[in-house]
C-alpha cells in the first residue's frame, strides 16, 4: 500500500482506490503549505496509473470539505511585501495552484469528489476537478469572493461553466448565496447525496462500481466529455491579479484579517 502522511493532506492507495484526505485545521484553507504538498501528490499521479483506477479526495474535518484559500495568508503574501513583488508573488501562486488543480482535473484515473460541511471558496473549486461530485444532504456550496471585490481565482468559473448552467454560474457569483445539497443536485453540479455522516461509504460504493469498467475506455470517455477549458483558467488568473490590488481589496481582506467571527468564512 502506498501512503503518504502530510501535515494537511494525507492519501493511501488500497485495492485500486486512493483516498485523499484533507485535514487542516479549522477549515482545511488552501495555503501554501497544503499547495506545497497537493504538488507532490499530483507529482505522482502518472505512477499511480497501473495500480489504481480511482481517487477519492474528502475532508477529515467535521467542520466541512474546504472553505477555500488561506485568506489570512493571501493577505499577507501580498500587502506585507514591496510593491513592485506583490502581483508577481501573488500570480505565480495562482500559476502553481492551477497546475495542481490541472492535474487532478486530467488525472489518468476517475476521480470522486466526497464533500460534507462547507465547500465554499477554493473548496468548491477543488471540488470541480473532480470527475464525480458526492455530497452529503447537509452541505452548502458557495463562491464569496466576489463580497471581498473578488472572482474565484482558482479555475471556479472555467470549471463550473464546464459544469452547470450559465443562470446558475451568474446566481452563485453575482450574489454570493451559497446553496443546498439537494439544489447542487438538482442543477447537476452534484451526481448523487448521501445521508448524513454517510459521504465517504457512498463515495467508495462509487469508486468500487467503476472498478468493473474497462480503464482504457473509462479514461477515453472522461477525457472526451470532461474537456480542460485552458484558455478561460489563463484568463481567470489575469482577471483575479487586476481585481486584487484594488484598494477596496485591500480594505475587504484586512477587515476579514482582522475579524474575530468565529465563522468568518460564512456568507
């Protein structure tokens, strides 16, 4: 069995289906430590072809799947350091996480999505690179960025306009509402629900039943009906870079920073 133990991630492979977890305390954020070690997993996906044919990515954390990108640190990454590294800091993170991402989205096995909590944020967006998305019946999705003067930055509108319908995309982000399982369901962007607690067990059910298709043949079809949308991710990254150093950004991230919600995270 082939295993890996991070500080916020940690993946195992057993009979063909590799788990990946996400355990980062309090909402799994997506900083650059969780950045530095979704790199060496993806680094690794090309190997893992001949022994595993599915992936299943969830979260540890009773607190959700994701909230997103570690703002706090996002925050200082670009308004602690001189101004003329400030962009170029912030789109070469930008650059690695969408590779990250790019490499699960075209990862040479099926890939299931096991969400539960919030999945908001970077979160959703990881969730959308998943092949199959699995929900529990109690979690929420939701794209607040554009609260802070912000777009998702991490490959969220490509990839969801891949997905679902272009009324949904403009609701989600235009308003900031986050919506139920049983809307994601409804709209498509979520394959199948699951009671809750239940997520995981439906998830590798999933994973077990793509084991009697031929590999060859499975990965043909994700690749013709899961296109990677490039040239809109490239323009995500421009648009998210020029949004960024507004200083209305600059005064939404701060008082964010600064907040002492318990759940700053929630719309």
């Amino acid at each position: 069995m082939n295993s890996f133990q991070g500080k916020t991630i940690a993946w195992a492979e057993a009979d063909g289906i590799i788990k990946l977890s996400l355990q980062r305390p309090p909402y799994n954020e997506i900083g650059s430590q969780t950045l530095d070690e979704l790199e060496e997993f993806a680094g690794q996906l090309q190997r893992f072809q001949g022994d595993a044919y599915a992936l299943v990515v969830y979260s540890a954390l009773e607190t959700g799947f994701c909230a997103g990108a570690d703002l706090r640190e996002l925050y200082r990454r670009a308004f602690e350091q001189k101004e003329a590294g400030r962009d170029a800091s912030l789109r070469q993170f930008l650059e690695r996480i969408h590779a990250v991402f790019a490499a699960l989205d075209d990862a040479p096995l099926i890939t299931i999505a096991a969400v539960h909590g919030l999945v908001f944020g970077g979160g959703l967006e990881l969730a959308l690179t998943a092949d199959i998305i699995i929900a529990d019946r109690m979690a929420r999705f939701c794209f607040p960025e554009l609260r802070l003067g912000l777009v998702p930055g991490f490959g969220g509108i490509p990839r969801l306009k891949r997905d679902v319908a272009n009324s949904l995309i403009r609701d989600m982000l235009l308003t900031g509402r986050s919506i139920n399982a049983n809307k994601a369901q409804e709209v498509g962007l979520v394959s199948q629900l699951a009671a809750e607690g239940e997520v995981l067990e439906v998830a590798h059910a999933t994973a077990k039943q793509i084991e009697k298709l031929d590999r060859h043949a499975a990965l043909a079809a994700k690749r013709f009906i899961k296109p990677l949308p490039a040239e809109e991710l490239r323009r995500e990254i421009d648009i998210f870079c020029e949004l960024f150093n507004r200083p209305a950004v600059q005064t939404g991230l701060r008082r964010f920073v600064e907040s002492d919600d318990p759940l700053p995270y929630l719309p």
